[in-house]
C-alpha cells in the first residue's frame, strides 16, 4: 500500500493520500513496524503536499523524521529532511528550508546516495531560485540534473529540466525556457505523471506568453487548468488561473495600446 502510495503521489495525489491512510491505519501502533510507518507518514506528506495542505504535509515529514532518527535509518533522515525543506520553500521560509536541504544533502553524501544527493541539489536549486540567486539556482540544477541523467531518473530529469526553463523565464530568455519545458512535458508525458503534465503546461504557457503567442499560451493554460482540476491539483489549478488572468492582462493592455 505503501509503495502504490509513493508511486501515486504526482499521478494521482488524492488516491495517493488514501493509500497512505490505510497504510498508517493497518500498522496501527506497533513497535516493530516504525520503518514502515515512517515510509507510509512521508508517502502521506507527498500526497498532501501535492495537494497543497502544507501543515500537515510538514506534520508528516517530521514524524517521519523523527522514527528515521530513532531507528538509525539514514537514508530515510536524509529523505525525510529534504522533503521538509521542500515544505519550507513552498512556505517562503528560505532560511530554514535551505537549512534542511543542505543537512539531507551531507548525509546522502557521507552514506553515497546519488538518487539522494540529485535531488536535494535540485531543492537548493530551488531556493536560490525563489531568492533571485539564478548564478547559483543554475549550478545546483546542472549537478542535479547530470546526476539524475546518469541515474537514469526520467521523472527527475523531466522536474530538473522544467526548473531549469523556470529559471530562463525569470531571466527573460523564453525561447531556452520553452526548449527545456518541452523536454519536461514529453518525459511527463510518457511516464503518466499528470502533475508533472500540468506542471509543465503552466511553464509552456508562460514561455509562449514571454515570446508574444497569446493563443498558445492560452491553450496551454487551459489544458493545465483542466488536468490540475481532474487530479485535485489544487496549487496547479491555483497557478493556471494566475497565468492566464496575466496573459488576459497583457492582450487587453495590447488592444489599448493598438
């Protein structure tokens, strides 16, 4: 149940979070079962972050991190920690998500996690991204990216390559934007991540508005808006409905100015 749970998190987050309960539930309280209960707990805060229920996505994480703690797995502190600091982005609290990022990344380095170490260099990515450092936002990506490319990760190729885009985005350079959400939406595509599809939709969208293609961008708003809607995407569908009240902005203030 666990597992399904873990694999459904971007596909189907609100079936995801089901799976999970029933997990948590059928391991009730026992003792022997924490390695299991803390999977099902960071499963949980997968589906809910996704979901976009951030204090109790960060509930989970910690009492997942806390059973790693007790039982000596580091591999899952190490996983436990990053996922926190992920919460911590989405919650603009940047000091204490980088915090958590760099302390999973030190133990994936220590114990030779490389599935680990891709993805907490692409969280701090992340970070310096949402704090306007694009120098580095771009450096941590590359490494994660080569990592996860070398790991055979499509799923964290596809995730690296669209924050790459996000970062061209922000530097106004759309055309390599669009280029690396392309490649993002295609992998998304073929592996049936609906929230990756969706996620990437939004980023074309912004591209084509960047680049002047009011109807593409508006097609591909859309077609983001109605996936984020089918898979209770709440923060996706919140993100398409932004996008397209700024490309619906923008072609007014071109009529005006016509």
């Amino acid at each position: 149940l666990v597992a399904e749970a873990q694999d459904l998190q971007r596909r189907d987050p609100q079936r995801a979070l089901e799976q999970a309960d029933l997990g948590l539930a059928l391991i009730g309280e026992r003792k022997d079962l924490l390695k299991e209960k803390s999977n099902a707990l960071n499963a949980k805060g997968g589906a809910l972050q996704m979901l976009g229920d951030y204090a109790n996505a960060l509930e989970c994480h910690q009492r997942s991190l806390a059973m790693c703690e007790q039982i000596g797995d580091k591999q899952n502190v190490a996983t436990a920690l990053n996922n926190i600091g992920i919460i911590y982005r989405s919650l603009a609290d940047y000091a204490r998500a980088l915090e958590h990022c760099q302390k999973s990344l030190a133990i994936c380095e220590q114990i030779g996690n490389k599935d680990g170490i891709a993805r907490a260099l692409n969280n701090a990515g992340s970070i310096y991204a949402s704090l306007a450092d694009y120098a580095s936002a771009l450096e941590h990506y590359q490494k994660s990216l080569a990592t996860f490319e070398q790991l055979g990760d499509k799923r964290g190729v596809a995730t690296t390559l669209n924050n790459v885009g996000i970062v061209y985005e922000r530097l106004a350079d759309y055309a390599s934007a669009l280029e690396r959400h392309q490649r993002s939406l295609a992998l998304c595509e073929q592996l049936g991540d609906k929230q990756g599809v969706a996620t990437a939709l939004v980023c074309i969208g912004e591209a084509h508005r960047g680049l002047g293609r009011v109807e593409e961008a508006r097609e591909a708003l859309m077609a983001s808006l109605k996936i984020s809607q089918e898979i209770g995407a709440r923060r996706r569908e919140a993100e398409a409905c932004l996008a397209l009240g700024r490309l619906y902005a923008q072609r007014e203030e071109e009529t005006k100015r016509s």
